[in-house]
C-alpha cells in the first residue's frame, strides 16, 4: 500500500457510511433488496452471481429462524488473486459499510469476516476501523435509530484454499474441518449453525455503499458494457508495472495489459494469460481485443472472468511448467473428501513431474486427458477439481506442441 | 465418550496458562459453541507456544470439553496449526503461480541452500523453519514470501542474504 487507510472521519468526509444515513432516512430492507437486484451487481468473488438473488434466497418473515449470519470471504487465496487485501488494507471503512448493509438487508445481527491467517496487515487495519464505527454508532445497538444492531467479528482463518468455498468455509468457521457440505440446502436457507446465512466476497461488498448513495443509474453508467459497475483488475507475471487497479466493467483486456501493466517486460512476448486466476482456462494474444465483462470472457473467450487477476504466461517460460504448479497447487489443497479430486489431482501432478523430469509420455497425455474429464464439472463434490481442469484442459489443447517437444527431447525444453 | 478418553490421557496435558485461558474464555464469548472455539484455542495457545504439542492439545480438549480425535482431526487439517517444533522464525514461501512465473524457485532453492534446510525443516540453530504456503495475495510484488508476520516482496538473491542477516541480528 502507497498510503495507509484513511480514519473515520476522513471516510466520512468523502460521502462515507452516507448510504447508512440514505438507509436511515427511510429505506426498508426490502427496497434496499430491490436496489441491489436492479443495480445488476454480480459477485465479486468469482462465480459472478447476482448479489440481490442471493440475498433473496434468505427467508424472511416471523416464521424464519430469527438469527441470520452474514459472513465475509476475505480468505482471498486463489493463485494469482490479490484484490481483496488491497480493499482491506487500503479502505476497510468501505467493506463495514456495504457489510452493514448486506446484513441489514437480510436481517443478520452478527458478521463474521473470515479472513485470511496471513493477512496481518488487514487485521490492523480492520481491527482499527470495527473500533472506530462503534465509536460512532455504525455497529452495536440501534444503528443510526433504525432499531437495526449489529456486531462484526474478525475471523482469522487457519488455512486452506478450500475455505475459499463458501460451505468449506462455514464448517471452518464452526470450528470443523473445512471439508464442503452438500447442496442443498444452501447456505441462505442453512448455512453456519443451521441458520440462514450469507456469504459475500470482500469485493461484492464494497460496491454496496456507492450504490446506495449514489444510486442506481450512477453505477451502472459506471461499466462500459454489458455489466454495471466497475471491477478490481490486476495483472501479474513479467510484465513492465504489475499491479491491480479499479476498472469499469467492459474495458477491453488489451487496455488492462497494456496501458496499465505496460504490456511484457522488454525481450518478451505474450504466449498466453489465465483471465482471472489459477481455476480459469488460458486465453490467447488473439483475444485481446475482448472485453472483461463476465459474458464476453466466457462466450468468445472460452474462460471466465472469475477473480478479475490475470497472470501472463511470456514466451520465454514453459507452460508445462506453469500448469504444473498449479496441478501441484491443486493437488496440495484438496481437502481429500471425494476420490476425483482426492487420487486424481496428485495423478495429474505426479505425471507433470515426470515431464519436468523428461520422463513425460505420449500415453501420460492421454490420462491427463481423461483426467481433464473426470475431475470436471459435475463429477466432484465442490468446484475445486473443476477449477483445476480449467487451465488443465484449456493448456492441453492450446500448447500441445510443448507438451509433445518435452516427450520427444525427454527434457524442459525451456531450460537450457 | 471424550471424558472417558481425556480420562485416559489426562495426565498428559499441561496446564494451560493464565494468558491462554483469558484469551480461550474471550473467544468464548464470540461463537456459540465450544467446537468453533476449540480451532481459536488451537491458535491461541500456538501463539504462546510457537506449536501444538500433544500435552496442549490433551489441555484444550480437556479445558473444552470437546474429543481428542476431533480436535486432533481439526488440528491436522489446517496449515497455519503446527503439530511439530518449529524454529523461532517460520518462513512462509510462496510457491504459487506468480512468484514461479517470477523465478521464485530459483530464489526458494538459494534460500535453502543458504540455511541448509529443505520444506518442512528446520536450521539446527532452531532459528528458522521453511514452510511453503499457497498465493501470499501480492502477486504484483513476486517473489514473495513471509517471515513471522512480516511480507518482504521482490525478492532477490541479494535480497534473501540481507533478509536472513536482519532476523539473526535480531536473535544475537
């Protein structure tokens, strides 16, 4: 970070917790529902579900069970992905406000923030900014004398990229291991102790605020395609300025690399890219001229936007390679739960490194084939194996060559 | 069933300190249950002790009231909860996509030649344990990898020995 957060009343001073005051004013939860679904938020965390629907999920009404949770995903841990720390770190203000929000709309008194074991950074900057909107009244008891209370606490995680996975992370959070649950039912119908709960990604969050204070039209004039608002977007690799920046919706990927990354770093060229970290499939120099936004990635890209963090494979580093670390990434953070994942995942790894070793073969191509298959969607229990045959899959189909030089020089061909 | 076991073991567990059993009975008051608190104990006494010995782990099931093997089920599972020793500086790696397609391995293999350790090792002068972690979430300062609490970035050869030379001045 360039600069620490600002203090409350900095925050304040720059239309800070104004959308509570919008709230307050006379906003029922169920308007705040319908803003939300009309704004055309999608989640932030990488799936893009729409925000409103989600929290329509959510029963309401004297017979539902009267405890709500809303809970954070700030375990911000997909390979590639570093959007979320730089929101906690740099504005936590903005992700209380769109959490009192959130809760507020579907009724929760308590919020969790499960947050990354690692993220000390954040957990100064967060433990700091929950002090300060008690202070003012933002948090505890009859918020802003909208009879509304609610208490936030900070949840520093023990691990695991599967806490990433909103079931994982619920059963972490009750103290179990973070194994998924079966679906359904859903989290918003049973979710942490059996009550009705939320779970919102860091990012999802803080678009909350601005759309409430500046309303519905002002966000969506914000994004210049097909999707409303703007987007975390960061590219890493070796490229001249890596880094993360706010972007609307829709810009081209080409704008993303180039202008603000400054494209490759000087005697490089662009093999390849995974979009939005390591669970989506490669695309190539050729789509460039695309636009990030969730349909276009997916429909003429052939992948998915997911996180909004690219990592750029250049041309002078193996693909073998770098699908082989996140196959060994992977095979790592499978929680072992169902077999797919559980023996498939290490398979693939253990074939990776044979390739590295130049043991690779033409019949190890055909079982990572298979493999691509049956770890894909629908043939797991969560989405982690799925995600792991995205670049799996995407990267068999478009370095084919590469797979094939290393089993025919028994070698890294990109090492000397 | 769990007293029956702790029963069995009890006289193993240590006794947990004043300071843990603050910090466990305020956590307590966070979550509705003692199985959600038994993995912040878990944390808590890791932090005074620098791991989880079976003799705390024995304790917290005991203080908890909650199984043995569950909590040892809960310990084993998540990577931040140390089962063994580790050395008075824990260094987190980071082996994920980025920091490789960065060279990060030619850096890791530097810094273990240096301190003569591999993954999961610890130097014989118990100053430092080598532990490699998924994505530290700065991917656009890659290499990276994390000491104690602290995140150094862009790591370099050169980098590695100034880093290394600050946390053993630190020590002497």
């Amino acid at each position: 970070m360039s600069r620490p957060p600002l203090e409350i009343g900095a925050y304040e001073a720059n239309d800070g917790y104004q959308s509570l005051h919008t709230i307050a004013a006379g906003m029922s939860a169920a308007d705040v529902l319908e803003t939300i679904k009309s704004s055309g938020l999608k989640g932030r965390g990488g799936a893009g579900f729409p925000t409103g629907l989600k929290w329509s999920f959510v029963p309401q009404g004297e017979s539902s069970p009267q405890q709500k949770y809303l809970v954070v995903n700030a375990d911000e841990m997909e390979p590639g992905t570093f959007k979320d720390r730089l929101l906690m770190e740099g504005d936590p203000h903005l992700l209380l406000e769109g959490m009192i929000i959130s809760a507020y709309t579907i009724g929760a008194s308590k919020a969790y923030i499960f947050l990354r074991g690692e993220y000390h950074g954040s957990v100064k900057t967060l433990t700091k900014a929950i002090a300060e909107a008690y202070d003012k009244g933002y948090l505890g008891n009859n918020i802003l004398g909208t009879g509304f209370h609610l208490d936030i606490i900070l949840h520093t995680s023990a691990g695991r990229y599967i806490c990433g996975e909103e079931t994982a992370l619920l059963n972490a959070l009750e103290g179990k291991r973070a194994n998924p649950r079966a679906k359904p039912p859903f989290p918003q119908v049973s979710g942490l102790w059996g009550k009705p709960t939320i779970v919102n990604n860091v990012e999802t969050l803080c678009n909350l605020p601005g759309i409430i204070t500046y309303g519905i039209d002002w966000y969506q004039g914000l994004g210049v395609g097909a999707d409303a608002g703007t987007k975390m977007f960061g590219v890493s690799g070796r490229v001249k300025n890596p880094g993360v920046w706010e972007m609307p919706l829709g810009v081209t990927i080409r704008e993303l690399l180039e202008d603000k990354a400054g494209g490759l770093q000087d005697g490089l060229g662009l093999k390849a890219f995974l979009p939005g970290g390591g669970s989506t499939d490669f695309m190539l120099p050729e789509h460039l001229d695309l636009a990030l936004d969730y349909d276009e990635i997916s429909q003429k890209g052939g992948s998915r936007l997911a996180t909004g963090t690219m990592i750029v494979l250049d041309d002078q580093t193996c693909p073998v390679g770098m699908i082989g670390n996140l196959m060994k990434f992977f095979a790592h953070e499978s929680c072992g739960f169902c077999t797919p994942c559980r023996d498939g995942l290490p398979w693939v790894d253990t074939i990776f490194r044979d390739f590295e070793a130049g043991r690779g073969s033409e019949k190890d191509l055909n079982i990572l084939k298979e493999q691509v298959d049956y770890m894909g969607p629908g043939r797991t229990f969560c989405a982690l194996a799925p995600g792991a045959t995205a670049p799996l899959g995407s990267g068999l189909r478009y370095f084919e060559d590469d797979f094939k030089e290393h089993i025919k020089q028994k070698r890294c061909t990109f090492k000397d | 069933m769990s007293s029956q076991v702790i029963a069995s073991t009890k006289n193993r567990a240590r006794v947990l300190t004043e300071a843990e059993i603050s910090e466990i009975e305020h956590e307590k008051t966070l979550y509705p249950d003692n199985q959600a608190v038994g993995l912040e104990a878990l944390k808590i006494v890791q932090n005074h002790q620098g791991w989880v010995s079976d003799e705390s782990l024995l304790a917290i099931a005991e203080y908890l009231d909650l199984s043995v093997a569950d909590l040892e089920g809960v310990a084993t599972f998540f990577n931040l909860i140390y089962r063994q020793p580790v050395g008075k500086h824990v260094i987190l790696y980071c082996d994920s996509v980025s920091c490789w397609i960065c060279r990060g391995d030619d850096v890791r293999n530097y810094l273990s030649d240096k301190l003569n350790i591999d993954y999961g090792q610890t130097t014989e002068d118990n100053e430092f344990t080598l532990i490699p972690v998924p994505c530290l979430g700065d991917c656009n300062n890659a290499p990276v990898m994390m000491v104690g609490q602290d995140l150094h970035r862009n790591l370099t050869k050169a980098g590695i020995d100034e880093i290394i030379g600050q946390y053993r001045n630190k020590s002497a």
